[in-house]
C-alpha cells in the first residue's frame, strides 16, 4: 500500500483512522524528516498511545488529529491519502469518498482493507467478523463495497485482490 502512493521525499501524507500507528514509521521512511504526516483518527485513546510513539522517536514531521474522518479538512498541501483496515469501519464513507474530490487533482489515494470473499463459506466470514469485531466490524460490513465509491473519484484505478479475495489494495490519482 505504501509502495502504491508513490511518496516523494518532503510530501505529505493523511493516514485515516491511523488507529494502529503501525504505518508511521513506513510513512516517514519515505517522505523523510522534511515530509509531513497527518494521522487522523476518531478514537481519543488510540492518538495518546501514538502521541507517546512519536514523542520517542523523536517525530517532528506527525500530527495526530482527533475527528471523525467525513468531517476532516483536508489541507491543501496533502499528496497523498491513505487508510488501512480503516475506511469501511467509516460511517458514510460515501460522503468522505466525495470529499476527497476537493484535493488537488493528481493526488494518490489507497485504501487498503477487508471485504466477502465471494468464493468463501459464509461460516469463515462470520468468524472472520467475530474475531475482528473489538475493531468494530461487525457482518453488516460485508453489504459495504467502497471500492465502488473509491472506484468512480479516481483516474488509473487500480484493485488488487489479496488472502483469497478477503482483502484488497484499491489504488488511483484523485480526479
């Protein structure tokens, strides 16, 4: 996914629900110190964990952002947007998809995250569901398909199936 958003050196990066904090440090290698990193997430507790992450590796370039992700202003100087295992968990992520239209033309936008299976048993994506839901997911998920959304804002759109079908890397230039 990281490899996907085509990060320069000094760019900057928006990570939605950046809940794991575990693409920090991706982030940074690739943008550098004098790049800029805006973690956004809904959840209070997940940013003072990352707030103590950065305080030790001594980031300068993060800024961690309480608010739900339709409601983030999305500075202009952005190139790049980036959710993993974040943007279905998004209520109407329909609305956010329509926000990112307003970024400068040409930025990367990838969306990494879960979906159905088609080809699995629907056991396995109960379960699948069940051991995932302290995250949030719950079955309704599955009637989701934000690719759709995603799909239709960017140009070179790109969807890469992963674990089966179980996950996937959608990727393209917002229009």
């Amino acid at each position: 996914a990281i490899q996907k958003l085509a990060l320069q050196p000094g760019g900057c990066a928006v990570e939605l629900g950046c809940a794991s904090g575990l693409i920090f440090q991706l982030l940074q290698d690739a943008l550098g110190p004098d790049g800029h990193i805006i973690g956004v997430d809904l959840t209070e507790a997940c940013l003072l964990g990352k707030a103590c992450q950065i305080d030790a590796k001594g980031w300068l370039n993060v800024e961690l952002i309480q608010c739900d992700a339709n409601r983030f202003a999305f500075p202009p100087h952005v190139n790049a947007v980036l959710s993993t295992f974040a943007y279905t968990l998004i209520p109407e992520h329909e609305i956010l998809t329509n926000e990112l239209l307003d970024i400068t033309s040409g930025n990367r936008m990838v969306v990494l995250d879960l979906r159905q299976a088609e080809n699995w048993p629907r056991w396995l994506f109960r379960f699948a569901a069940f051991i995932t839901s302290p995250f949030g997911v719950t079955e309704e998920y599955a009637e989701q398909h934000p690719w759709f959304e995603i799909q239709i804002s960017l140009k070179n759109f790109v969807i890469k199936e992963l674990f089966f079908g179980g996950a996937y890397i959608a990727s393209g230039n917002v229009l």
